[in-house]
C-alpha cells in the first residue's frame, strides 16, 4: 500500500520525464 491509498495498488503510470507519478488504487481513488 502507497501512503494515501486505503487499498494495494493496481496500476501506475509515470510521467514522460520522471517528474511525477499517477497510482490507481483497489480502494478505488486515483492520487
């Protein structure tokens, strides 16, 4: 579990120049 999420993470997506991330979540949110 990431920090923020009540649940396990399903998927990331990062940004073209590692500058940020995005996490979906089993909790259902996206951070």
């Amino acid at each position: 579990v990431i920090s923020g999420h009540l649940g396990w993470v399903r998927s990331i997506a990062f940004d073209p120049s590692n500058e940020w991330f995005c996490t979906g979540s089993a909790d259902r949110t996206i951070k």
